[in-house]
C-alpha cells in the first residue's frame, strides 16, 4: 500500500508583502500531481492547513478545487482534516457528498470515530482522520471538565480510537497537532504553536503510524526500525532555517 503523506500547503499565504499563490501553484501542477500521476498512491493524506487564513483568498479556494479535482480524476483516495489555520466550518461544505467520491473531510471530532478503510492487494488499513481540536471542543464532546491541556484531551480522545481497531489491519491516525520534542521553525506563529500545547509522541504508539501536520520542517521518528511518527513538512521554505527535503512523505 502507497501512501502520499502531506500537509501545511497554507494556500494564499503572504510572505513579506508577496503572495506566494504561484509558488504554490507550481508545486501543486509542477510537482505534487505529476508524482501522484508517476506513483499512483492509494491514498493521499492532507494533514492540515491547506488555507493560511480561516477566510481564505477566493484564488487560493480555486487552486485547491482544481487539485481535488484532478486528484478523483486520478481515482486517486484523498483524506483530509482540518489544522488550525482552517475555517472547518467552511471547508466542511459537500463534505458527506465528497466522500462518495473518494475525498473524505474530516473537520470535527466526531470525524475520527468513522476511520476510512483501505486495501491494496492483500494489505489493509484503517485510517482515523482527527482534525486540530482544541481542548475546550474535547471537553465539550465528552462532557468532561477533567481534561485538562492538550495531551489529557489527545489521550482520552485515542483511548477512544483503540476499540475500534480492526484486527489484522494497519492503524494510521492523521492529526494536526505539536508533538512535544519537535522543531518549529521561524515561518510558524508562535501563537499557533504555543497556543496548541504539547502532545507527548508516545500517545501515537499503538498506532502504525501517525501522520502529523503542524509543524513546518520534515521530521521523522523511528521505532524498531519503522518510522513511528512524522511531519512531512510544508512544501516550501518559509523561512531561512527551512531547508532540506520536505513536502511529501511516500510510505
């Protein structure tokens, strides 16, 4: 089974006074879709921000309409949830009609509890799509005025998860948040970051594998030999301490 793991795209995004809509285009038509075309995954995972700003530039909405589109002509699956540069509310619009086509948005937490199912072959998965969920909207699911920070709130909402496993099947989660040990680098806001609190990694451990979104440099942690967790980074350098490989992770 191919996966194409990607996020933090953050279309319309300025950078001092310049709008980087073309740079991000090239990427997109350039390099992203002519390595689906050349790859054929049998699924790509958008871990979040597609958009920069909740109310996003009407250019940048079309860019990535024109992605997904080509993306189902591809017949290729396409799982996405929201980070918390997202309006969820917005992007959320034909979300139970898009799933029909193979595009599955998730933008609520109550998203994660219906994990999409995938075969290739004599390989099965189980994806969970958990959008950024700040803890208020955790307290508010489980009625719990207990969970306190976002690694209590990240904790209970997989404890969840698990009884749903399917045997036999790899478990993959897709979610937006700060893993704690991570790097951020100088184009994240420090509001964003600091405001989303830390989440220690070894929550994710009884999952295959965990594809983050947040975080702006690739990062990738091993264990026993398979990479445990990991943020692909955005696609390109924001920043002066933003370099290397980043963009795509293919698993």
């Amino acid at each position: 089974m191919k996966l194409f793991h990607t996020s933090d795209w953050h279309l319309g995004r300025m950078l001092y006074g310049r709008s980087l809509l073309e740079d991000q285009r090239y990427f997109l038509e350039q390099v992203f879709l002519p390595a689906v075309e050349r790859e054929r995954p049998d699924c790509i995972l958008l871990a979040g921000d597609i958009y920069d700003r909740q109310i996003a530039p009407p250019e940048a909405i079309r860019l990535f309409d024109r992605t997904l589109s080509r993306l189902t002509e591809l017949n290729c699956k396409v799982a996405v949830i929201s980070g918390n540069h997202d309006g969820s509310d917005r992007i959320a619009i034909l979300k139970n009609i898009l799933r029909k086509n193979g595009v599955f948005l998730a933008t609520e937490l109550s998203d994660a509890f219906s994990p999409i199912f995938l075969e290739a072959g004599e390989e099965k998965a189980q994806l969970f799509l958990l959008p950024y969920l700040d803890s208020s909207a955790v307290r508010d699911y489980f009625q719990d005025d207990t969970l306190r920070g976002e690694g209590a709130c990240m904790a209970r909402v997989l404890s969840e998860l698990e009884p749903l496993f399917l045997p036999d099947c790899l478990h993959i989660l897709m979610t937006h948040c700060f893993a704690a040990g991570s790097a951020p680098s100088d184009s994240e806001s420090t509001m964003f970051v600091g405001g989303s609190g830390e989440v220690p990694p070894e929550l994710f451990s009884s999952f295959d594998y965990a594809a983050l979104g947040h975080i702006h440099r690739c990062t990738e942690v091993r264990q026993a030999g398979q990479t445990a967790w990991a943020y692909c980074g955005c696609p390109e350098g924001r920043g002066f301490d933003e370099t290397g490989d980043k963009g795509v992770l293919v698993g």
